[in-house]
C-alpha cells in the first residue's frame, strides 16, 4: 500500500508521532509577486490518490512566476516581427524585446558598456563566447565545473584545474597556474561556475577577479545557479562576462542571455550567421551589423526576452538579498531536518559552514539513488533530481569512484550499454519553497529507510535507472500531443508491502 503522505497544507506524521513542523516564518515567499504558476498542482500516486506536488527540483528548471506568465500572454496580443518591421505592432514588440535587454542588464549589474546578448540558455551562452575568443586563448577551468562550462573549451588551449578543496587553495592553484601560463600577447580567459549546481557552494567571484585581473587574464561566471539565488554585481565584482538562463530564473520560455566586454564578442564571424546578423550581404562579401544583432542571427525569441526580462524587474523589486537571507535560513532548517534521517550524507567540497545557495545533493545508505528518486515521487508525489547533474568529473571525485571504473564505463558505453552510472540524489529550494516541503521530504526518507519501498519497481533497460513497475499514474489531460517512451523492465525490485530490498 502507499506510504504515508502529505496533504496539501499540512505536515505529516514522522515514525515517532505526529510532530508539529516549526512555525513558518514571514517570507518573500508570501509577496504575492513570487506566486509561481502550478504551485497547487496535484499529481497522482501509485496508490491512487492524488496529493500537492512538492516541488524540489528548483535547480533543474524553475516553474513560471505568475506575473511572467501574464506578461507573455498580454504580449501575445501585440507579438511581431522585431527591429524592421514597420506595423504597429512589431514597433510594440521591438520595445519590449529592448526593454528585456536593460532589465537584464540592471538585475546582474552590468556596466554601460557592455552588450547584453539574448541567447537561448546558459550553454548556448558559453558556447558563443568560446566561438568569439580570440585565436590562441588560453582558458582556465576547474573540473567541477557543469558540462556547460567544461566541455566549450577543449577545442581550444584549456587549462582544467582539479576542484578545489577550499577558497583558499582555489585562489592559490589560479594564480599559480595564470603565472606558468606561455607570456606573450595570447588572450587569457577564467571560466568558473557562480555557485556549483552539485554542491550549492558559493565562489569567491570578486576576489577570483582579482586574481585573473592581475594576471592579464578576463572572467566568465556560469551564474546559471547563482542568478536565482543571490544579487549579483558584474561592475562592483568586475566581471567581465555573464552567463544564465530563464528557465532557472523563473522564465521557462526558452531565453538566456550572455553580457560581457564588447570587443571579443564583435570580432570575427559571429557564433550564429544568418539574417538579422549583418549590414550587407552579396555573394562574395559580408558586413557583419554591430552587437547585440551581430550575434542573434534569425528571429529572436520574444516571448522568451520578454518572460526574462519580467522575472529580472519582479526579483529585484522583491529584492535580491531579501530573497538570499530567508533561503539560507531554510537551507539551514533543510539541513537540520535531514541530517536527522538515518543514512542521510550530504555531499560537499568546501567546509559546512561556506555559503551556499539552496540546494543539497546527498545519498542514503541503503537506497540506490534513483530508486529513492523514483520512490519518491511514485508514492509521496515529492519531485528531486538524480543522477550525476551534468558534472561528471565532479561527482567522480565525490563519490570517490576509481580510475579503473570510470574507464570500464566509458568501454562499456561505447559499446551501446546503458550503464548504471554512480551518482546521487539532490533537492533544491526555491522562492515557492516551505518548511511543509522539506518537512515531506524528510518524513518520506523516513518511511523509506524504516519500511522500504511500498512499490514494485525495476530497471529500465534503455535507461539503467528504477521506475516504477507498473506504473498506474495517468498522464494529465493536455492539449497536445503526449508520447511516453515505452521501456521493457528488467530486475524487478520488491512488490506492494514489502521491504523493497535491491535484487
């Protein structure tokens, strides 16, 4: 039968009792600015019953804030061509596609100067800068840097540092290895996450500046995790450029945006070529236009600008550091809560007390990681994520996998098997999330350490990972098309009422 659970507003019973969650506290999750858009779906369980979604997967893609959603509706109405358009209409559209653009540019304080480039996300934001570095750059990353910001730099001379096991050794291994590098008039280019999306810590952005700075060399941050959490400040912490996404910053309508210094980005061809990038064009001859449009080839997404844009004015009207201070007040109540599950390992780079934005990425002893992920939502309706975070390296080194398995994976992938990869479980916390969230994530683990699952599940043979098996859980009646991927199980685990011990 299925476990216990939440009920929508209320806080479950843990194994000893029912036990009264601490009182909420006033929060900016009150401001009815921060509503988000689904944040009182309910969603069916394996038991047949329906309970609140319980979101906790914030760091993966956040849900719509309400007022983005309006916005983008409104615009639909007067949604046309940008830029050259001479209707009424596609005026209308042009000034707010420019207005996003200085939103934009104030939420992560950026300078005057610099160009503020609508992207589609995060990678494709990494990715064009890495296309308009100038020839023979030398770019120096760490390795526990998210796919995003490790894998644009192998075609050309990249430096990739271990992950550092402190602050301090971050700086020191940045300076020491900046110094070493080739003198002569080669560019230099630091790449380095905002906060890692595996272990929530916060990096010194001002001082690994400082840093790069007095070693001739620029700084890209990948803020695609900070941005939702924190203030940012590109002119006060001198940073050169910036990258993030929408669909973290409560915009999920497909925009990111890269801003920057102006002079690597107009020089050469631009990332993408095509209309809406030049000046003139003929057969044998192009003239590139200026920035931004020489770097958004083809029509724009609006929408996605617009949305982008709407979330950066609403979470600094609310206000950033407001945002920050009461998350890490309930990161910290998070952390108390599951470090009382039994089993329970959060995972970490630097030491416990170094800031962090809202997220822990932990195992359970006992309990594979995607089967606990799988239980989760099957039978407490809570959603997490897991698996390696697109952060291979890094979790190798957390997980303290070998040298030896890490190549009998790669052998074994190349021949077509889906290999179970190690990895872990991570919840993340954002402006819709409560102390009921976390106090249903805990209770959950509870029932999952103490009881086992109360499911069948088994390993999808095209995925390698535990899903239920059967899963009686109907998709929700949309408008559009719906394909399921169909698997064929294998390696079934446990059955209703039992223990759930792993085959």
């Amino acid at each position: 039968m299925g476990a216990p659970g939440l009920a929508s507003g209320s806080i479950a019973a843990d194994a000893a009792g029912a036990r009264s969650a601490p009182a909420e506290p006033s929060r900016a999750h009150d401001d009815p600015r921060l509503a988000l858009v689904g944040s009182d779906t309910e969603v069916p369980v394996v038991s047949g019953e329906t309970r609140r979604f319980v979101n906790l997967d914030y760091a993966a893609s956040a849900p719509a804030l309400r007022v983005v959603h309006d916005a983008v509706e409104e615009l639909l109405g007067w949604y046309s061509s940008v830029h050259r358009g001479a209707g009424f209409k596609s005026r209308a559209s042009t000034a707010a596609y420019e207005g996003a653009r200085e939103s934009i540019r104030r939420f992560v304080g950026g300078r005057p100067g610099d160009a503020v480039i609508i992207t589609r996300n995060t990678t494709d934001s990494i990715n064009l800068l890495a296309a308009s570095l100038p020839p023979g750059t030398h770019v120096v990353a760490f390795a526990g840097e998210h796919h995003a910001n490790l894998l644009p730099w192998r075609r050309l001379q990249a430096h990739y540092l271990p992950a550092p096991a402190s602050p301090e050794l971050l700086l020191d291994r940045l300076a020491a290895t900046l110094k070493a590098l080739p003198h002569g008039a080669a560019a230099r280019l630091v790449a380095v996450t905002g906060a890692s999306n595996v272990t929530g810590e916060i990096w010194p952005i001002a001082a690994i500046a400082r840093v790069a700075h007095e070693h001739g060399a620029r700084v890209l941050v990948d803020a695609a995790q900070l941005a939702p959490h924190a203030p940012i400040d590109m002119a006060g912490d001198d940073i050169d450029y910036l990258a993030f996404s929408g669909h973290k910053l409560y915009a999920p309508y497909g925009a990111g945006a890269l801003l920057g210094r102006r002079d690597w980005l107009a020089s050469g061809d631009p990332f993408l070529r095509g209309g809406g990038a030049v000046k003139l064009v003929s057969i044998a001859e192009t003239l590139w236009a200026d920035l931004p449009e020489r770097q958004e080839a083809g029509s724009p997404n609006v929408l996605g600008a617009v949305a982008l844009g709407v979330a950066c004015d609403t979470l600094a009207a609310v206000g950033m550091a407001r945002i920050a201070a009461e998350e890490r007040v309930l990161l910290d109540r998070s952390l108390e809560r599951l470090a009382r599950v039994d089993g329970f390992h959060a995972l970490r780079v630097w030491p416990a007390e170094h800031p962090r934005v809202g997220l822990v990425t932990f195992a359970v002893r006992g309990l594979p990681y995607d089967l606990l992920a799988a239980a989760l939502s099957a039978e407490h309706g809570i959603g997490i994520r897991h698996g390696c975070f697109c952060a291979h390296p890094l979790m190798v080194s957390l997980l303290e996998v070998s040298d030896a398995e890490v190549h009998r994976l790669f052998d074994e992938t190349r021949l077509g098997h889906h290999e179970r990869l190690p990895g872990a479980a991570r919840a993340s916390l954002g402006v819709g999330s409560t102390l009921a969230d976390v106090e249903a994530l805990g209770t959950a683990l509870d029932s999952l350490v103490a009881d086992g699952p109360q499911w069948t599940y088994a390993v999808a043979p095209d995925t390698g990972m535990y899903e239920p098996d059967p899963d009686p859980r109907p998709l929700p009646a949309l408008g559009m098309r719906l394909v399921e991927h169909p698997t064929e199980h294998a390696s079934l685990l446990g059955h209703p009422h039992s223990h759930g011990e792993s085959a």
